[in-house]
C-alpha cells in the first residue's frame, strides 16, 4: 500500500512530467529525454564565474533579483538559497507562482522574445544568484551540449509542474492545495522520503501560493498539526502522512 500510495502522490504532485526510480524525465507520452547531462554536468561549475556575460550576486532576505516590468534581458540560475516568483495585479495583490530552489533557473522568458518581466523575483532567504546574459546563454545553449539538455530538461519539468498547479487549482479544495504545495516544498517522494521546509515560508506566503486567505491557513495548518501531519520544532516539518489529505475523495 505504501509503494501504491508513493506513486499515486508522484502522479497527483507532478502531473504532466514523470520522475523514474532513477530520476529519469519522461515525455507525457512516455517517451524518455536523455538525461547524461545530469550524471556528467554539473552547471554549478559553469555557472559560478563572473565573466563573459555571467555575473554572480549575492541577495539579502527580501531583496529583488528584478521587477515585474523590468527588461526581459537574462537568464538567472540559483547557486544557493530561496528565490520566489510573484506577480501584482495593478490593485496591489500578490500572487507567488514559483517558489525556487537550489539549482533552478529563472527568467528564461527572455530566450523567446518576451521584452519585459511578467513577474517579480524576490530572494526569500540569503541565496547567490548568477545572471546570464541573453546573448551569453543562447552561447551556452549552442556550444554546451550537456548544458542544453540540463536547461530542457528544466523546461519540461516546469511545464509540467505549471499544467498541475492549473489542474490543482481548477479542481481542488484549498485543503488539497495548501497539502501538495507542503509537499512539493517538503520535496516529499523525490528522495523516498519527507525533508524539513528549511525556507522560512510564512502563512501569507502560502496564502499567496495556495489562493486563500490566510486566515484559512491557519485553519488548516492547525488541524494538520492536531492530526500529525506536520510539526513545528523551529522550522516546519512535513510528514508522510500528509499524503492521506490529497488521496482523500
């Protein structure tokens, strides 16, 4: 029941892209991409000199890596840290698309003509950031193989994850919604087991995330912890048995 269980949260928390024993992506149709670059690249390495277009920053809690309406001119990649993605209706409400880790890539719009920032970037803890230039990164994509792939790779992975935010978001309960996106922080099934949210995550912040209010965050946040599917010693831990909310009819 349990390895039935695992796999119906691997479906349920990343629709659309399928994540293997051996972290292989697959095509929604099946069909593999080839992931040496995974195995043999380390972008890190590449991406850690501050020279031919790439420059390499450290942020602050709270400060901006760029703003909505800023030009569209690079491609960032998060060496260290928490980078979260928000947009602002011209009432002033936010809504956070993307919370990043570790390792991502962000603001690839450029690469397809976009002229300005659709959204926000905002580190959410202290994090280094490398900027590539437009110009740099379609260098890279040419005349590094490997990287290609990784990059995507990293391409379907958020294709996929966008398509299930939007299926989550049509057709769950904001219970559901505040689960996965525990989950999906907690990067629950990936390892074969729960990890600890290390980003300071506030309940606005889920709220933002989720589409409900924050009092109703902590409604939920509560009963989870009165039922053991989380606790708070000093960070917030998400368990295992979480997944019974999302299994749940």
């Amino acid at each position: 029941m349990k390895v039935i269980a695992r796999r119906r949260l691997r479906h349920l928390v990343d629709n659309g892209v399928r994540v293997a024993k051996k972290h292989r992506v697959c095509l929604p149709n099946g069909h593999p991409v080839k992931k040496a670059a995974s195995i043999s690249f380390d972008p890190r390495a590449l991406l850690s000199s501050g020279n031919h277009g790439r420059t390499v920053r450290q942020y602050g809690a709270g400060d901006l890596v760029f703003a909505q309406g800023d030009p569209a001119d690079a491609v960032f990649y998060i060496q260290s840290g928490d980078v979260k993605i928000a947009v602002t209706s011209e009432q002033g409400k936010e809504a956070i698309v993307g919370l990043l880790n570790p390792g991502a890539f962000f603001g690839e719009g450029c690469l397809v003509g976009q002229p300005a920032r659709l959204a926000s970037a905002i580190a959410l803890t202290e994090s280094e950031v490398t900027r590539v230039e437009k110009a740099e990164m379609l260098r890279l994509l040419h005349a590094e193989p490997a990287f290609a792939e990784l990059f995507m790779e990293h391409l379907l992975t958020r294709n996929g994850r966008i398509e299930a935010d939007l299926v989550d978001q049509l057709f769950n309960s904001s219970e559901k919604r505040l689960a996965r996106t525990l989950l999906l922080l907690a990067s629950f099934g990936k390892d074969g087991a729960p990890l600890p949210i290390t980003a300071k995550v506030s309940q606005e912040t889920l709220a933002a995330i989720v589409g409900t209010t924050r009092s109703r965050i902590s409604f939920f946040m509560n009963k989870f912890r009165r039922l053991g599917f989380i606790d708070y010693n000093g960070h917030l831990e998400v368990h295992s048995s979480l997944l019974t909310v999302l299994l749940r009819e």
